[in-house]
C-alpha cells in the first residue's frame, strides 16, 4: 500500500483525506499510554480488581449516556459539523493527561481519582465520537471511504506499535523513577492528543442552512430498513467477536503461564496482524465484495480463537494474535463501509442521527460481549470449550453478515431516502 500523503493536497477532499490520516497517527502516540499501559499504571497505585473493573467499564457507559443524551441537541448550536466537534474532542484529550495527576493524592484515593480521571473524558468522548462520524461521512467520498480506512488503521497500528516498544523499553530499564516515568509519558500523551485534535478542526465540512440547523430532526435511524442492516451486521459481529475476548489474557496467564513480557510480545503481534489486515482490506474488497471480505475477516477471527484454545505452547498463541487482530481490523473497515453504502442519501443535518445510531449499536455490543463470555467462565465453563463456542460463533457471525442473509433477516431493504426514517 503506498501512503502518498505527503504531498501538498491541492483539492478539499485531498486536504481532509491529510488531516484524517494525520489525525490518528498523531493519536496513535497518545493512545499507547492508555491502551498498552493505565491498567499496569493503576496496580502501581494500589487499585483493587474492582476499580481496575470500573476503570475497564465505566468510560465506556458514560460515553454512551453522553451520546444519547447530548450528540444531536450540541450539533444542532453549530452551523457545521467540525465546529461541534472542537469543545468535545478536545474535553476527551484530557483522558490523556488527568491520569498523570493521581500520585499527587493519598494513597486511598489514587485508585478514585483514576476512576474519575477516564471518566470525565469519556462524557465529551461520547458527544466527539459521533460528531467525528458524521463529520467523516460527510467530508469523505464513499469511493475514497475504504481507501482512507486503510490507511488510517495502518498508521496507527505502525505508530502504536513504534510508542508501545519504545515506552517498554523505557520503563523496563527503569530510565526515570516510578511515578514520574507515568507521568512523563501522560503528558507526552496530550501533546500527540493534542496534535491530532488539530487536524481534526481542520476538517473542512459543509455549512448546514440554518432553518436546517435549528430544525427538529424527523429522522428515527433505528426505524429505517436500510439503515437496520447495518444495525444487525455490528451486532452480531461485535457480541461474537467480543464474547470471548475477556478470557484470551486470562487463559494465556493462568494455563499456559504467560509473564509480562510475553504479553507485551501478544500484543506487538497484535498491531502486527492489524498492519497486514490494514493493507490487505482495499485489495479484498476489490476483489470479492465489501459482504464476502466480512465474512473472510470474522473467519479469521474464528480461526484466532481455534488456535489459541488448541495451542501446545505460548508461541503458537503469537500467529493466533495475527489472525485475530488482522481478521478484527478489516471487519471494522467493512462495517463501516457498510454504513457510508447505506447512508449515501442521508441530508448533511440528519446525518448525526445515523452516526448516533451506529456509534451507540458498537457502544452497546461492546459492553454485552465481554460480559457474556466472562459470566460464562465465572461460572466454571471450560476455557477451551468457552473458545470453541467463541470460534462457532465468529464462524455464524460471518455467515450471518451475507449481504443476502442480511436483506432477509431484516425484510426488504430499501435505500435510506433523504430526510426520511422509516
């Protein structure tokens, strides 16, 4: 895949396709700090299983509540959509940089203050995603939609990738004391945050009328047909992929004896997996269709999940890595090229409705997933058998995600015509 950014963009749509990629290759340095280290961080400050739980859990409850309640009523005050977008994706950059303040609280409130300090972001996460969604759908043509996907997924993984060695290699040599190496790394954080959010209001969105802007929304995403596959194709795949995700680290830990390091190296191979399906996406979809490449990734997937459950020794859980994050990453690329396809004729001021929908749905599923597979193995269900059933279902998600199947689970689909719901 050839990355041809670094020439001058000469037309609106080359400048946004610029400031998207650079967007998340600026937040790929930021993420490794929360990604790959604030659970590490938080035993460090004494956090009980539970708050590191709240931690995993709670953002993302909050960015939903925000999502549901705020996302339309905010959009409405801004004549564009990159203006709506500026306050609450800069107010969720702080998750980047409140953190670095919990060793300046009593040891019994570190763990709180934690707590607090990822979930006073997320309120503006919620409101920001699904401004960032609509303002891509936007801004970006459906032809270029894969394209950018790509090469934005690519990036970050490279980037995260590239941040997440060079921090181990920092803190495993213990260069700067505990908690000022965590700290430093926070604030280093922000600032790629920070660069990220700049490209972002860089975006150039077109202006909504005003009798548009201040206008009540008639659309229901939820009611239209078209929109509905959509729907059903994220649920599926986010509960089959997710139901089984919670247990892969502690199978890894407790039966086959994984140490730190070698799940640092899990989730190297990880990024890896999600580079290779990054650069292969463009080609498949090409090739075979948006549905069937779908399909092939959840089967990836599935076969991810085989591997692990069958596994002899450590090592041969790194090549299930590849193929589980690889299969995952082209799945998010085809789902939301699933979206743009059936929202092609949505109005610029219906679009947060649509976006609203979508980013709730992945919202939603995310949460369930790994609750059903962790209730399963808290209640004594085999692990390997618990990842044979993860692999069915991956293998029915993606036999599920035909586009023909889809049309007919969920009745006659329609295009989403202009300004209608239903």
């Amino acid at each position: 895949m050839k990355l041809s950014i670094a020439a001058k963009p000469r037309t609106v749509e080359q400048a946004n396709f610029h400031h998207f990629f650079w967007d998340i290759a600026w937040y790929g340095i930021a993420l490794a700090a929360t990604k790959s280290f604030l659970q590490i961080y938080a035993i460090r400050l004494n956090a009980n299983p539970l708050q590191i739980a709240l931690i995993t859990s709670l953002p993302a409850i909050c960015a939903l509540l925000s999502s549901v309640a705020f996302s339309a009523r905010w959009r409405s005050r801004f004549t564009n959509t990159t203006q709506s977008l500026a306050l609450p994706a800069f107010w969720q950059r702080f998750v980047f940089l409140l953190p670095a303040f919990a060793p300046f609280f009593p040891v019994e409130l570190r763990a709180i203050w934690l707590i607090f300090a990822i979930c006073l972001p997320a309120l503006g996460e919620g409101v920001a995603a699904v401004g960032f969604l609509s303002m891509f759908r936007e801004t970006i043509p459906e032809h270029t939609t894969t394209r950018l996907l790509s090469h934005r997924s690519l990036a970050m993984n490279i980037i995260l990738g590239m941040t997440t060695v060079i921090l181990l290699g920092w803190f495993g040599m213990e260069v700067v004391p505990f908690p000022l190496n965590y700290q430093m790394m926070f604030g280093i954080a922000f600032l790629g945050a920070l660069m990220s959010l700049w490209h972002v209001t860089r975006v150039q969105s077109k202006d909504t009328p005003k009798a548009a802007v201040h206008s009540r929304s008639k659309v229901n995403a939820w009611r239209s047909t078209g929109f509905r596959q959509v729907i059903f194709a994220v649920v599926v795949t986010h509960i089959a992929f997710m139901s089984v995700c919670a247990v892969h680290a502690p199978y890894l830990v407790k039966a086959l004896g994984a140490h730190e390091a070698f799940m640092a190296a899990f989730g190297l191979m990880e990024l890896l997996g999600g580079i290779i399906g990054s650069v292969l996406v463009s080609r498949l979809v090409v090739r075979i269709g948006n549905s069937n490449t779908m399909a092939l990734s959840m089967m990836a997937t599935a076969i991810g999940s085989v591997i692990i459950a069958f596994a002899p020794n450590l090592w041969v859980t790194l090549i299930a890595a590849v193929y589980t994050w690889g299969g995952w990453t082209i799945t998010g690329i085809t789902l939301f090229r699933l979206f743009t396809e059936k929202t092609r004729d949505v109005q610029p001021q219906d679009m947060i409705c649509y976006s609203g929908a979508y980013y709730q749905t992945i919202a939603i599923s995310v949460f369930i997933g790994p609750l059903l597979g962790s209730s399963f193995a808290n209640g004594g269900v085999n692990v390997v058998l618990l990842l044979g059933v993860g692999a069915v279902l991956r293998l029915l998600a993606a036999v599920l995600t035909q586009q023909t199947v889809v049309e007919h689970l969920v009745h006659t689909p329609v295009p989403v015509p202009a300004g209608a719901g239903d």
